[in-house]
C-alpha cells in the first residue's frame, strides 16, 4: 500500500481537495446566499435612496426655474412701467416745447441757447 501511496499521491491530493471543496461549498452555501440577500438588501435601499435624492434634486430645480420666471415677470412689469412713465414724461415735455414755440418764441430761444449753447439769429 505505501508503494501506491507514493506512486499515486497526487490523484490522491486532488480527490481529498475536491471533497474539501465540495464540503466547504455545502457548508458556506448559506453565508453565501446570506451574503447575496445582504447585497441585494443594500442594493435596494442605496437605490431608493438615490431615487429620493433625484426627486428632491427635481423638486429644487423647479422651485428655482418657477421663482425665476416670477422674477424675469417681474421685472418685465417694471420696465413696462418704466417706459410708460418716460414716454409720458417725453409726452409732457413736448407739449412744454410747443407751448413755449407757440407762446413764448424768445424763452424757448433762450432754452435751446443755454441747453446747447447755439446763439440765437432772429
């Protein structure tokens, strides 16, 4: 027998190690599937975490854009206003001129005169 042990020590080798790895797999067969359910456990919970975060992130982005919108809305209110008043301002100050011209030829004369510094030829 110890000459068959000597002659064929290692197909001997190789069969205690298969056995050892066909046990060691039954055996950790279950810390193995406790590993995977662990796995797939995080898995899940880092997705659902990432989906609320995307929500959150989607709700921020359209808070931000409707506060945006308000603003340009307001400030295009604003320089509607502002136009208004200046083209009643404008409005006003024509009719100003006019009446000088109409009224009073010399003061409007004597108005442009220190306004652009032109001299006035009658």
């Amino acid at each position: 027998m110890p000459d068959l042990v000597r002659k064929y020590w290692k197909e001997a080798l190789i069969v205690v190690l298969v056995i050892t790895v066909g046990v060691s797999v039954f055996v950790d067969d279950g810390s193995i599937q406790d590993a995977l359910d662990l796995a797939l456990e995080r898995h899940s919970e880092e997705l659902e975490t990432l989906t609320r975060l995307h929500e959150e992130e989607l709700a921020k982005k359209e808070a931000a854009l409707e506060n945006y919108e308000n603003q340009i809305k307001q400030l295009e209110q604003d320089y509607q206003k502002q136009i208004s008043q200046l083209e009643k301002e404008i409005s006003k100050r024509q009719r100003e001129v006019r009446d000088l011209r109409a009224n009073k030829p010399e003061a409007l004369a004597e108005v442009i005169t220190e306004k652009f510094g032109f001299e006035y030829v009658p």
